[in-house]
DNA sequence: CACGAATTATTAGTATACTAACAATTATAC
DNA sequence: GTATAATTGTTAGTATACTAATAATTCGTG
C-alpha cells in the first residue's frame, strides 16, 4: 500500500461521520423529536452531571465555545435548559435541564440508542475496541 | 459491553472527523495554501478527473448540490476553477481546473499527504485495512 | 491595593451541511 | 407533438465549526 493510499483515510471517516449524524438527524425528524443530533448530545450530557459550565459542557463535548453559546441559546428556547447565574463567579452559567429536558431526556434515550445501533449491524465487540483504539490514536496524534 | 456503551462509537467518530479537518485545516493556513479542506477535495478530484459535471462531482464527493455549487463559486472566484457549458445539456455545466488550479494541485499534494499521514502515527496497515472495513460497513448499513 | 494577564461567554464573519423551493431544461407518456 | 415528470443547478434559511474580537469579570504579581 503506498502512502497516497494510506491517507484516504479522512476522506472515508469525514464521509462516514456525515453520514452517520445525516441518518441520526432523519429519523430524529421522522419521529418528530424536534431536536438537532448536536442539541441531544448536549442534552444527554447534562442529564448525566445535572450542572454544568457551558465552559465543562465544551470540553467535554470538544466543541468551542461560540457553538456551545448557540445550541444552548436554541435550547433554552425550547424550553429544555435553563442559564443560572453562577454563584461564585458571575462570569460563568450553571446550565442545567428544566422538567421538560429531564423528561425529554427520558423519553428520546432508549430510542435514540436504537437509531445509533443501526449502524454497528454485522460489526462485533472486537470491531468495536479495534474502531476505538485506533479514532484514539488518530485523535491523540493531532492533539 | 452494553449497547450504551456500544453506540458511543458516533461520539468518537463525530469527534475524531472533527479534528481531523481541524487539524488540516490549521496546517494549511500556516504554510499559506489559502484553500479550505473541502475546496482542496474538490481541487484533487478535478485534477484526477480532468473535467465533471457538478453532479458527478456531488456524487464522487458525497456532498450535496448547493454544497457543491458554494464551493465551485469559491474556487471559481479564485481562479482555481472554471464553469464551461455543456455541449449537449444546456443545464449542466462542465467544471475543471484553470492552469493556476493544475499548478496549485500539482504544489500542494505532496505537502497534503505529509499532513494527512501525520494522525496514522503508530498505526499499520492492518489497522488502516480494518478501519478502512469498518468505515464501510458503517455506511453501507446508513444507506 | 493596583495593574496587567487570564478566563468566560458573547458577537460577528466565513465555510460547510442539509432541507425546501425554484427556474431552466430535458425526458417521458400518451 | 404536447403535457407532465424528472433533472440540473441555484437561492434561501437554519444549524454547526472555526477564527477573531470584545466585554465583563477574576486572578496573579508586585
């Protein structure tokens, strides 16, 4: 295999994950969650530590801040999160889930785990550490 | 495993392809290329294809047609490319490189490969042959 | 304490991705 | 052959990604 070969690679995973976040945001409009794939991420993720920094909320999602700043600014709109003031530095917001996230949360997960699973089909558990190791690695060497 | 933990697979993927074309792109604004990732896609496929239809050249991409026309416009104001007429179809147009986009393409492949094989440190051919399988499988199953 | 440096979130600007709608043209059906 | 359907490319609108710049605040060092 020559090295031209060998760097195709990011043509196959940047079509990949567009259509992996294409297929998602389908059947997430199909069954009318009327949420984008990047709002539920952020959604999830709060439903999992209750209370967050928009600042923690980004590096754990390894998204920047201005896009952080929008998806929660259409979230807060949908009425699923709320901003609260920070109590100790009034830089910062606390962004957490109202009842309506919460119960959003709940209702969307087991079939948002289905819609996810559909791509895995014919794959198995030794492809998938194999598939991990290796986005790892390509994600720590450009780090 | 649980399936929990088996459909973090997007979340990775979504986030490796991400720094991928970050990192790409960060190297090519430092040594001046002065084109984005996805307008250098197009510039390789024309060079290997000499002159497409916008269509096809959607379909080799697997990109959409108002992506495809944005990014023509880009390259076509740089001077990169050029829209002809079609001969037999009045509404298609015949997109290829001006001699500035050949030269540009012939100056910067080389480079591009170093920056793309940089993420495949560490990794062999093995791991690209069962990478490459599951990136494949994913989006055949997507289809 | 005071001043400059760093941090947090926002805004603005450009590029890409997707959907929907549209105009022009070509293909198809009857 | 003409009416209808399909195709090609564009425009418009929304969402995300990234950079740069900014305002408000906090930190750090003297």
């Amino acid at each position: 295999m020559n090295e031209e070969t060998f760097s195709s690679y990011s043509f196959l995973l940047d079509r990949t994950a567009r259509r992996v976040k294409q297929y998602a945001q389908q059947r997430f409009k199909e069954l009318g969650f009327n949420i984008t794939v990047d709002q539920w991420i952020v959604l999830k993720h709060l439903y999992e530590h209750k209370e967050l920094k928009q600042n923690e909320l980004a590096e754990l999602l390894f998204k920047d801040n201005p896009t952080l700043t929008r998806i929660i600014d259409l979230l807060c709109n949908k009425g699923l999160t709320v901003r609260n003031t920070h109590p100790e530095d009034r830089r910062s917001f606390m962004v957490s889930l109202t009842r309506n996230g919460v119960k959003k949360v709940e209702q969307l997960s087991p079939k948002v785990k289905d819609i996810r699973l559909k791509a895995w089909e014919g794959l198995s558990t030794r492809d998938f550490n194999q598939f991990k190791k290796i986005l790892n690695t390509i994600y720590q060497n450009l780090g």
